[in-house]
C-alpha cells in the first residue's frame, strides 16, 4: 500500500525518537521511501547518521544550510512528499505549529507544506494533559492535522498516563489509512466503543460485560476505508486499534462530552454499551460495613442518552447517526421502536442473551434496521459485520460513487 509512496518525516526532541528509528524500518519494508528531518532537539535523542542509514537518504537538519537549500530548497522538500509525518510531536513542536512559527528546518517545513500531516505526539502525562496543549491540540484538530496517540501506559519518566507514543506499526497503519484511495478519504467518523463505569465509591463501580471488540473492529474497519476515525472508548478489555485518534472515557457523561468534542463528524456510530443509569449518591470516599447488616441503599440517576442526543441536534447533526442495540427478548421489534424513539438513522440491534455467546465473544449475529425495514445478516465474526458495516457507511455517505 506504501510503495512507490514518499513520507517526510520530522522527528522531534523526546525520548520516543528512538521508536522512529523503528518507524523508519517499518515504512521502508513496506516500499515507502523516507526522507528524514532531525530538529535540533532530536539530535539529543537520536543521531543524524542511525536517521540517514536507516532511512537511506540524507537527514535534513538545518533551515540555513546553504548545501540543502543548493540541492533541494525547504520549500521543495515540504512538497515533494506525499504525507508529513511528525514523530515524536513534542509539546514544543505542537506548540509551534498550532502557534504558526517557522523558526527552524522542521517548523517551517510544516508551515511550508502543501500535504496532509499526521502527528504522534509523546510526552509526560503532566504536559500533555496541560491547558497549554490542550488548547494546541484543539486548534491542530481544527487545522485537519491528523493524529495517532498517545497511548496510555507507563512511561520513560516513571509515571502512568497518557502521553507515551504510539508503536511504530500504529503509526504506520495511520500512514496506510491516509495513504489510501479508500472511499471514506477525507471523511470524519466518531465511534463509541466498549462499557462505560459508573462509580458507587472510589473502588467500586457498576459495569457491564461488553468487551469493546465490536467497536474496536468498526473503527478499524473505518479507518481501513481512509476515514479519520476518532474512537471513544470506555474501559474496554479489547485494546483500541492503531492509526484512530483514541479518546479513553469511564463513565457516560464523559463520552457524551468526548462525542461532542469530536465534533463535526460525517457520522457518529455509537457501538458502546452505555450505562443507562448512574449511581446519584455515590459516596466521595470507600463505603463500610457498618456492622448493622444493613446494606447501602443505592439512589440511582438516569444517563444522558448519547444516541439520542446526537441524532435530534438542531445544528450540525452527522449526515449518519447510527446506534446499537443489544437485546435480550423481542431483537427487532424492540431495536425498530429504539430507532424512532431516538431518531438515528440506523439501529445495530444483536441478541445478547448469554446462550448466544455474542456479548464478549467473536462472533456477532445483526439485524440491520433503518427506514426501509430490518434486514438480517447471518452470524459472521466482528471484523467481518465490521468490514459490512463500514462498507454501508460508506455507500451511505455516497463516499466513492
Ligand atoms: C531527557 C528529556 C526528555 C524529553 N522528552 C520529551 C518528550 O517526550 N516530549 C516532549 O514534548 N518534550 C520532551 N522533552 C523536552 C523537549 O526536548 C524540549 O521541549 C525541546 O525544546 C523540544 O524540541 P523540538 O521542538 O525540536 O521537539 C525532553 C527533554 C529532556 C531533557
């Protein structure tokens, strides 16, 4: 998919620069050529000679030297790339993009370029979550530069969060869904996925079995048509796919917030199996045992309902609002009522009584209910009702005639 394909990849000043010497490796075995760029920072983490031998090509380091401007201008090296790779996207690097600054080789390639740009951003949890570059990040959404990552996990500097690169092979099927001539290119498609947690207490909270692997596979599925997949995902057990832009979430009311955020979208499938209700009096530290043998008594509040609420926004309503409804009686003629009740356009209904198998398990048996009447499809495994899925978006986005 990457042959014959040109990335210029900027890699920026933080630890994860030594997973793009990985990167480079990765787009090289599938036929890409790369030409690197190394900012000053970088060169602290990885050296000039490892980029250019892994890569094959001269890495480019200085906005004034004379020598590159002789053989290839910087205006000429933004373009003659087909895709701009950022990786890793420091705090500083996204800084200086959302702030439009050109005060070194790779800033002013990035403001020079007339070619989509994906980012990896790495860095401390502490940074990432700042209002500084939170602020950034929203303004670069806002300018279509595209993103994979951060992951969440452990990182160089010993703490936990988000913040840490994504792998080079996720990086690379973001490439591959950028690069590709799929129908869904330059389409924006938002997917909730997985359980949502509603706290009791600190520790406990209430949950439900889904294991996020039908969401998981639709994104991917998405992406692998060249849509710009943003994936809200509750606590799932199933990892998130690579090359989406990952948005964790616990409980319902920050994945509605997280839906709205990642707002404008093509379309919206809201695949997560949402808590209807969440705990009113959840106590702000751990509930004890008393010794009366009385148990807590529960008050319980009703979610906000994400479907619903898309589907009936007065301004900027998705062209597609699809939701999913696991049933456990009455599949159809309760998903058909779900789908007017709510007024999306498609509902996913599934028969998740625990002899099916389906809820956490690998196979799925749908029906598909839009305006025109509930079509079965035979049970397939996920990526397979996935591939399906996305293929229908598409067509329903009129994507690719
Ligand atoms: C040991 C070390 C690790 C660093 N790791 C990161 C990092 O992972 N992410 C980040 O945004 N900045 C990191 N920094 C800070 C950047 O290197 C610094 O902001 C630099 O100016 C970024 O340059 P750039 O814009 O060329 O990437 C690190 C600094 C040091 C000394």
């Amino acid at each position: 998919m990457l042959s014959g394909k040109r990335i210029l990849l900027i890699i920026g000043g933080g630890i994860a620069a030594y997973k793009s010497l990985d990167l480079i490796r990765r787009l090289r075995e599938r036929g890409a050529a790369v030409t690197p760029v190394l900012t000053r920072a970088g060169e602290e983490f990885v050296t000039p000679l490892s980029v250019a031998a892994l890569a094959g090509e001269k890495c480019y380091r200085h906005l004034f030297d004379l020598t590159d401007e002789a053989e290839m201008g910087h205006i000429e090296l933004s373009r003659a790339a087909d895709l701009v790779v950022v990786a890793p996207a420091t705090a500083d690097l996204m800084a200086k993009m959302a702030g439009g600054h050109a005060d070194d080789l790779a800033s002013t390639l990035l403001m020079a370029t007339d070619k989509k740009v994906l980012i990896a951003p790495a860095m401390n949890v502490r940074m990432w979550l700042h209002r500084a570059t939170q602020r950034n990040i929203a303004m670069l959404r806002a300018d279509d530069i595209r993103f994979v990552g951060p992951n969440e996990g452990d990182m160089a500097c010993g703490e936990y969060g988000p913040g840490r690169m994504a792998e080079p092979l996720e990086i690379v099927a973001g490439i591959e869904a950028m690069m590709g001539d799929g129908p869904l290119q330059g389409r924006h498609v938002v997917v909730t996925s997985g359980p949502t947690h509603e706290p009791i207490d600190p520790v406990r909270y209430i949950a439900n079995r889904s294991s996020g692997a039908q969401g998981t596979a639709l994104a991917r599925a998405l992406r692998d048509l060249g849509a710009r997949v943003t994936f809200v995902t509750g606590p799932a057990s199933v990892p998130p796919p690579g090359g989406v832009e990952v948005v964790q979430i616990e409980t319902a009311r920050q994945m509605l917030d997280a839906v709205k955020t990642a707002l404008p979208a093509d379309a919206v499938i809201c695949a997560a199996a949402v808590a209807d209700w969440r705990v009113a009096n959840a106590s702000g530290s751990k509930m004890k045992k008393d010794g009366s043998g009385k148990a807590p008594a529960l008050d319980f509040a009703e979610n906000p309902d994400i479907l619903a609420t898309i589907s009936q926004m007065k301004k900027g309503r998705p062209a597609l609002v699809v939701g999913f409804a696991a049933e456990t009686d009455d599949v159809v003629a309760h998903a058909t009522t779900k789908r007017e009740r709510k007024h999306c356009d498609w509902i996913v209904a599934n028969d998740v009584r625990p002899a099916t198998g389906i809820m956490g398990g690998t196979e799925n048996a749908v029906t598909l209910i839009s305006e025109t009447g509930a079509e079965e499809w035979p049970r397939l495994p996920k990526d397979e009702v996935a591939r399906g899925l996305a293929a229908r978006i598409a067509a329903a986005l009129g994507a690719g005639g």
